[in-house]
C-alpha cells in the first residue's frame, strides 16, 4: 500500500458462486501505520467510534526475524506497542496484525519451509494474543507462487494449533475484480486446506485507462471499488468467508485517483445492501487524523466517522444504546392532537420531519431550494426543478438532479408545489425524551412513492452479463447488473457485468 505498484487492467471473472455462509457483522479496521508519527488511536476511536484497527506491518529485520517494519520501528519481543493494544482492548475493540505490506521483506521470502514459517507467524501472534491474521502480499511477493504456496501450508499449519484464529489476504485489484495472481493465492489455500476467513481488496492504484471522473467532475472511484467488489465476489465467493474493502483515503499514489468523502460515504451505503463485505478499512488512520487527506481541505478524521458510522449501524452491534420514544401526530381533516410513543432501540440517530407549512390537497411543499455552496449531511434535503431531494450523506456542489441515481449522493423524493420550510431534528442516541403532544392543522397527508429505477440495454435489447450498455453506473435487473467499463480488444467498452452472470432481465 505505499508506493507505487503496478495492476493488470483486466481480470479474468469466474462463474458466480455462492458464499458459504452469511458475512459476518461489518467492522471497521482502519490500517495503522506503526511510524512514529504520534498518531493517537484512542484518540481517533474517540473522534470517529472506529473501534478496531489493523496493525501494519511485520516484516523481517536484518536478521530474518520478525519486527515491525523491519528495523526501523519496534521490537516484537519487547511487545512495542503493546501499551495502545491494550487502550484498544480496553474499550471493546480489537486489533489485527498484518503481515507483509509494499515495502520491506515479507517473512515468507526468508523462510526456509512451511513448519518454521507457521512457527515465526505464531511467534509474533502468541505475543500480543492476536485472533485475527492479515497478509498483505503485492508486488513480486504476488508473483512467486512457491512462496504463496508455503505461505498457504503455514497457515493451514497455525489453524491446526490455533483453530479460532482467523485469516484474512489484503489483494490488489482491477476496477472489475481480482487480477490472476490474486485468484491463484485463494486457489493456493484452498489446495493446502488454508481457511480464508476474509479477502480484503485494495481499492486503489488502479493505473489503468479508465475515466477517473465523470462528466460532472465527480470521482468515480467510488463507483470502482463496488465493481471491484462485487467482480471479487464472483470470481471467488464459494471460496472465502467474506470480503473487505479497502480504498487508499484521498489522493492516491496514482494522482489522478482520489477517494473522496463523497466515496466513502457511496461505498459505506453501498455495503449495507448485500451479505458478503465484512469488512471495511482504509490506508490510512493516521492521515485522516491530520485532515486534508484528498488535497480539497477534508476535515480531520471524515473518512473514519462515515467508515465507522456504516459499520457500528449495521449487524448487532458492540453495545447497544438506550430507548430513544419516538412521538408521531396523525392527521385528520379537523385539528386534532394525537400522542403516540413507541420504544425503539437503536445505535443511529432518528431523524423527526415535521412541516409547518400546509399545502393543497394532493401537493407537497418544496423545502429550501438547493444551495451548491452548502455543505449537506445525511438526512438534509433540498429541492430543485420542482423536486425534493433528500442527501444519502455529504455532499458539496453535488447537483441533486444530476446526482440522483442509485448509490449516488441524493434521492429524490417526488415532485413538488409552493414552499414551506421543514424543521429536521435528530433524536439523542442516548436519551429517551418524554412524551409530548402536539396540536397539527388540518392537512391531508400525501405520501409520494418513489418508483423503482429501470434500465434497460443499448438499443432497448436484454440485460445479460457482457451485453453493450451506454450509460456508466446505470444498474439494471433489480441491482444484479451494472453498467461498468471492461478492457476488450485493447480498449474500454462499457458493458453489463451482472452477480450472478446468470443474470438477465
């Protein structure tokens, strides 16, 4: 993850296989980079609620023995580290250790067989009680399969004596999934009888000749790293337990690659809507902290507030916080006052709209007109061209009409007539307010469906996974399809890339 390196463009896609069993709940494990750069994780846990983090990295030192990074950080034997691992700890969460990385050599280079090799890993994971193992492995460390080979039969090895431990491999990618030597490693672990808990992609450095943003100026990378995802998916999903997903945050090694905020939050949303991403991270903690990580002036810790916001609301989570009541007035065709509470319990904010202007019967106000200089959040709605919109998450000079597709930043919410402001206020997590009645004017309620988005393939022909498409991200056949960029006969055509190929509307 640091430097440069480079990845194939394309990437062979399997048949589509089902998941063995249902991912686990997401968690959020930024990577952290042990540097002495005095980057605090109890102080970003406190800033974002990010509660896990992955370690990086143990390579070897001058004498083929395990340290983190080498020689330049600390010792293994002397528990470096082993302060902040138990700050983490302390508060629920967990770390995982990451072997490998860009730089440095990775301890199976140096290793003379697959029973010392598990020995050196377990070393390092006995130490500090790790339950979780990562191995980060690119560049020509991908390349020599004898040495995937008996990394695979090491692993296997360490499962044999510890068999809760859990393995994850953090592999590069195209836009459309795992490059070859990628699969190989995961057909490797298979081979030796290496569970793989987890593939974690890195969504980043590209380097291919794709767009890297729309005709509106906004970045697609985004959009990249689901394609990623989901070609990951099928290509080795019976495999694995679960995928993760890991972008590079802001400006990457490739500058013509930058993660937004506006990214993060499209991939945050995007993961709540299938059962296989396990895990969500970032390279890396310590640059978020600082702020200003994608060169536009991003405020400190962003990434990790929206990363952690998607995964400590979605699954059970860790804790759980009190009953927030929420109260509701219905409408008759006479003022009436009408309490109702109900208890839920919930780890998100409720959001309460209450309009305080009345329209006509059959109309629905138009809230404030959209502002391309305002910052909107999550939950802020806006109108435009006789249409509300309400924001998925942050959005800048983000037009709501033109950002209105599926996983994009705004959702409109059906047409509109007259004005009339609406009053957003978000219930406490943690308190339960008391009950309140509340006098209404008369107004019919008007509820608008949003009607389901529909594509349909070039020259009005069928959806089937390769067929022509003309519109970048449109999704077709209920979300089982997406309109994507593909490497064919040396140039990029768009396609539909459909999970499971079988897929076809």
């Amino acid at each position: 993850m640091i430097g440069l390196f480079a990845i194939l463009a394309a990437s062979l896609l399997a048949s589509a296989l089902p998941l063995q069993k249902r991912a686990s709940a997401l968690t959020f494990a930024p990577y952290n980079y042990l540097q002495n750069d005095g980057f605090d994780p109890v102080a970003y846990h406190a800033a974002t609620g990010a509660t896990d983090f992955t370690l990086a990295f143990v390579t070897a030192d001058s004498n083929n023995q395990p340290y983190w990074n080498g020689d330049s950080v600390g010792d293994i034997q002397t528990k470096f580290y082993a302060d902040k691992i138990a700050a983490i700890r302390a508060w629920g969460g967990d770390v995982r250790i990451s072997f490998g990385g860009a730089a440095g050599t990775e301890l199976a280079l140096v290793a003379k067989d697959a029973a010392s090799l598990a020995d050196t890993y377990l070393s390092v994971i006995n130490a500090y009680g790790f339950t979780y193992a990562d191995f980060d492995i690119e560049g020509s460390t991908l390349d020599n399969t004898a040495v995937v080979d008996m990394r695979n039969q090491a692993i296997a090895i360490m499962q044999s004596k510890l068999p809760n431990l859990k393995i994850s491999y953090t592999l590069p990618v195209s836009t459309n999934g795992l490059v070859s030597t990628g699969i190989y490693v995961i057909t490797s672990a298979q081979k030796y009888g290496a569970r793989i808990d987890c593939v974690n992609i890195m969504t980043m450095d590209y380097y291919q000749s794709v767009p890297y943003v729309d005709a509106n100026g906004n970045s697609l990378m985004g959009q990249y790293a689901i394609s990623a995802a989901q070609g990951t998916y099928s290509q080795i999903g019976s495999q694995v337990g679960s995928i993760g997903i890991t972008p590079m945050i802001g400006i990457n090694d490739d500058v013509k690659e930058v993660f937004t905020l506006a990214d993060a939050a499209q991939v945050a949303a995007w993961v709540k809507t299938v059962n296989y991403v396990s895990l969500l991270s970032f390279w890396v903690a310590s640059a978020d902290a600082q702020g200003n990580v994608d060169g536009k002036g991003s405020a400190k810790n962003a990434y990790g507030k929206i990363f952690a916001d998607a995964a400590n609301s979605s699954g059970t989570p860790k804790t759980t916080t009190s009953a927030v009541v929420v109260k509701t007035t219905t409408t008759s065709t006479t003022t009436t006052t009408t309490t109702t509470t109900a208890a839920v319990k919930t780890t998100t904010a409720v959001i309460v709209q209450t309009t305080t202007t009345s329209a006509s019967s059959g109309q629905t106000p138009c809230v404030a007109p959209y502002d391309a200089t305002k910052t909107y959040l999550k939950g802020d709605q806006a109108s435009e061209g006789g249409f509300n919109y309400v924001a998925n998450w942050y959005a800048l000079n983000n037009d709501p009409a033109a950002n209105s597709a599926p996983y994009s930043q705004w959702t409109n919410l059906g047409a509109c007539g007259g004005t009339g402001p609406v009053v957003t206020t978000a219930a406490p997590k943690t308190t339960t307010a008391a009950v309140r009645q509340t006098t209404t004017a008369a107004a019919p309620k008007t509820t608008t469906a949003v009607a389901p988005i529909t594509t349909t393939a070039a020259a009005g022909g069928k959806i089937s996974n390769g067929a022509s498409c003309t519109i970048y991200g449109a999704w077709g056949c209920s979300n089982a399809c997406i309109c994507n960029y593909v490497a064919a006969n040396g140039a990029n055509v768009l396609q539909w890339q459909c999970t499971p190929t079988s897929a076809s509307c």
